[in-house]
C-alpha cells in the first residue's frame, strides 16, 4: 500500500544497500524523491569493484539497480564523497531523511610485526586492482614467486585463490582489467595455500566456491589428511549445508591418493586448517598450530612455517567513519543503530530523527548480496513506517541537493562511460574495459 509524501530523501553510497532501498522507498512513498549520492563517478559498489570477474551472473542485479535509476524520481549524483565534498549536517539540512550505505573499504589487519612489508598486501586491495578500483591499479603484486599464502578461508579469499590459479584463458573474457590480466598471465604462481585458524567444519568458504575450486583445469587440491581426523564420525550430526560442505571435501581428500602424477605438475591449491597467523618474515610466514576448544581455535607451542613469496591477509572488510556526526563505532568498525535508525552519540536508546543506516555499513562486512537485500528493505520499511508515525520533520520543505561548483556524474554521465566500457570490451571479447581513471571517466560523462 503507498503512502503519499513529498518526503525528500537522501541515500548516501551506490552499491546494493543504496539501490534496494531506494527502489523500496520509491515503490512504497508514491511522491517521495531520493536522491543517490556516491563517492565514485559509477554507481554499484562492490558488485562492480569486489564480486569476482570471473561471476558475471552475479553481477545481473546491476539491471535491477539500473531499472530503478531510470525511476524520474531517482536522481545520481556521483562523484560526491560525504565527509569530503559534502557534510552530514548539511545534507541532513536540506533532506528529510539520510540513509547512510557506503559500506566497508578499509581492512581489518593481523598485528604482526613487518605487515607492512610489501609482500603482505590485503585480499581486499588484490581484488580491488583485478577489479579496477580507481587508485588500484598501482598496487603491482608481485607475482614472481611460487607460492602464495592466503590467510583466511572467506569466499573472498576462495576468489583471491581463484583468481590466482585460474588458466589465464579463462579470465581474458570476464572484466578482470588489461593491465591485471598483463600481470596474471606473466605470473609464476605455482602453489596457493588458503590458511584457517579453525578447522574443516567451521570453513568459512561455501560449497559452490569450493565446486569452483575442484573444476578448475590443470589445477589439484591437496588436503592434509591428519586436518581431517574423526570430520567423517560428525557428519550426521550436521546441518544440511554444513553437512554437504564437509562430505565435499571428503570426497575431494579420499580422491587426492588416485590422483595421477602429471596433476601435480600443474598449479596446486592447498588448503590448510588448525594454523594461527604468528610472524612474517621475508619468504615465509610461521603459524602456531592450534587446537579446538569448544569450537574456538586456541594457540598452542607447536608452529609451521609455510612458504610465502606473497601473503594476502583476507580477514575481513573493515568500515570507517566518514563524517565526524556520525555516531561510528570504531572497534566493531560500523555505525552504531537500532534497527536501522542510527543512536545518538553516547546513548543506547535514542535515536537520530530521520537519520538511518543500512548494508555493510550497519551489518558489518558479512552476508551475500541477498544479506544486504533484505537488511536494507527492513531499514527502508522503518523510514517509512517512521514517516507514517511523523517520528521526524516531515512538513518543513527540503531543498535537496544544490549543485555548485563540484563536478558531478549524472545517471547519464554514468550510461555514457558505461557504453564506452561496454565497446572498449567488445573488441577484445569481454564484457567491458573497465575505465580506471577518474579524470577520464569525468571527461567521457562531460563535466
Ligand atoms: P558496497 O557495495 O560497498 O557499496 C557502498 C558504496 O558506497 C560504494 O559504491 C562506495 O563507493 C560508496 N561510498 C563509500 N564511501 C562513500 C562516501 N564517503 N560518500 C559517498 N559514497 C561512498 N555477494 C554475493 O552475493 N555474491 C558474490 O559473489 C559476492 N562476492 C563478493 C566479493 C568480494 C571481494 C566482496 C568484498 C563481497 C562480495 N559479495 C558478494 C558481498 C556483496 O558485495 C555485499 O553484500 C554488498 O556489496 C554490500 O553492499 P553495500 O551497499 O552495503 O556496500
């Protein structure tokens, strides 16, 4: 059932959270307005900068966003950063309600003395460069050596792993960027290790990842078997999806003996569980094999030094606090809510009037695409429910955004790059070019 309002509102980040609610907001408020500000000039967050290139299906939701951009009372505005080109008074002034969405693009780190070295680099900047993430295109990992050591055993991390091992035909006609193709099909990586703290049971990986993982071609998985000690005498005792991932592996470690010998000249995904990060050093890092207590991994004396030409720590995205207003919460790394509606500063139950916050940047860095869906209709369900409940300034006229001197993308300056990305690809078969610089993806959207 619609409600009419002439609320303005405004969304702060383009990516999943922004887009599903938006599209909430405009389907259920019948004469709202939502503007979409986004600090980079192309909308869609990590669905264009994080999901694997080598995933286009995944990708399909950008039809979904992009059907509710064409809404005419959708508006873009790209190229504006909160925090920096913009403030959150200021935007809180001209709009009846801010959705704050811009996720999670900083890292969590080990703490380890030497981290950073420039051989230890973050799954996040890794997936950033194969992505084209503006910026990313200067890391150049160094991917002369043999072995790689991933520490984390995320799907981020299985992407990394995939990335790397992957027959560079493969990836030639997914979006992976020019220049990081360039550097993938002169690498020398032989051996990815893919380190956990805990053990088969508690991977953190999902079962159509480690499908991925087992096809790919010239490509073996070896599984250490003493990791694998009584895994076989709990299965019954598993929840399905669990249990399907553990008998996967089981499969994958009993058909590891009959493997022929030729498989393993080729490049070897290694597993490897019960080891806890300890120290870097400069061809390898040393792990304290650990044991489990109750399900939490506990250090013991004994250590393993695996050997590491480059190490990606892949433990996770980390948010950060853009604006000084914002009530963030820096060990848990989010904005801290109830439900959505942001508290106030040093209170547990009151809230911000008509200041929200949704996706990544409310959840923290976990769930899947859908995750991110549904937590952000919730959130827009309570703006409009708090908008029926008149539980914020919903009669004063808002001026919403006023164009002044920045230079701003436009969803047609946004449908502008995208089609000389999508021809730039055509030519080489793939999907699209990505275009890396921001000045030139200015120029092409014509501010
Ligand atoms: P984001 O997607 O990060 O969007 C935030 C937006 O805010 C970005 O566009 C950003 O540029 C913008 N922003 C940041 N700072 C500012 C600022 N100061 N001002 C204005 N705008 C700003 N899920 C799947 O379902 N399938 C997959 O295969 C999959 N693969 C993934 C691979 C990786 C490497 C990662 C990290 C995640 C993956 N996910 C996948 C999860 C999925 O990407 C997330 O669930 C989802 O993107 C979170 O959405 P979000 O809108 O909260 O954040």
């Amino acid at each position: 059932q619609q409600v009419t309002t002439g609320k303005r509102i405004c969304i702060v980040g383009a990516g999943p959270a922004g887009f599903y609610a938006a599209q909430y907001l405009l389907k259920q408020l019948s004469d709202c307005t939502v503007d979409i500000v986004e600090k980079l000039p192309v909308p869609f967050g990590l669905v264009r900068f994080g999901v694997a290139p080598d995933h286009p299906e995944v990708k399909n939701v950008i039809n979904t966003f992009t059907k509710t951009a064409e809404n005419p009372r959708l508006r873009f505005f790209g190229n504006v950063s909160l925090g920096q080109d913009i403030s959150l008074q200021e935007l809180r002034q001209r709009y009846h309600a801010v959705l704050l969405t811009y996720g999670a693009d900083q890292d969590r780190e080990l703490q380890l003395q030497n981290e950073q070295e420039q051989h230890v680099i973050s799954a996040r900047k890794f997936v950033a460069w194969y992505n084209g993430l503006p910026g990313a295109e200067q890391l150049q990992p160094d991917l002369s050596g043999r072995d790689v050591t991933i520490v984390g055993q995320g799907n981020v991390a299985v992407d990394v792993a995939r990335v790397l091992l992957s027959p560079i035909d493969k990836l030639k006609i997914t979006d992976t960027t020019e220049y990081a193709l360039e550097a993938l099909a002169r690498s020398q990586v032989q051996r990815v290790h893919l380190v956990g703290r805990r053990g088969p049971l508690q991977a953190a990986f999902t079962i159509k990842e480690l499908r991925e993982m087992l096809k790919l071609p010239n490509v073996t998985t070896n599984w250490r078997s003493s990791d694998f000690t009584g895994i076989a005498e709990q299965l019954e005792q598993l929840q399905r999806p669990r249990r399907r991932l553990t008998e996967l592996m089981l499969k994958s470690l009993s058909e590891q003996s009959t493997r022929s010998s030729t498989a393993a000249a080729g490049r070897q995904f290694l597993p490897v569980f019960l080891r806890a990060p300890k120290a870097i050093s400069a061809k390898e890092m040393e792990f304290a094999v650990t044991q489990l207590r109750e399900g939490v991994a506990v250090a013991t004396d004994a250590t393993e030094c695996l050997p590491a030409d480059l190490i990606l720590r892949s433990i996770g995205y980390k948010s950060s606090c853009a604006d000084a207003g914002i009530n963030f919460d820096p060990q848990r790394g989010h904005v801290r809510h109830e439900q959505g509606r942001v508290l106030k500063d040093g209170e547990e139950k009151s809230v911000e009037p008509g200041l929200y916050v949704a996706g990544w940047l409310a959840s923290g860095p976990t769930g899947v695409i859908l995750t991110t869906m549904n937590g952000a209709f919730a959130v827009a369900k309570t703006i409009c429910d708090d908008i029926t409940a008149k539980a914020f300034d919903t009669a004063s006229t808002k001026p919403g955004f006023e164009v002044g001197s920045q230079r701003i993308v436009s969803w047609d300056g946004w449908l502008r790059i995208d089609q000389q990305e999508c021809e730039a690809g055509k030519s080489k078969g793939k999907p699209r070019e990505k275009i890396v610089d921001i000045e030139h993806m200015l120029t092409i959207a014509g501010v």
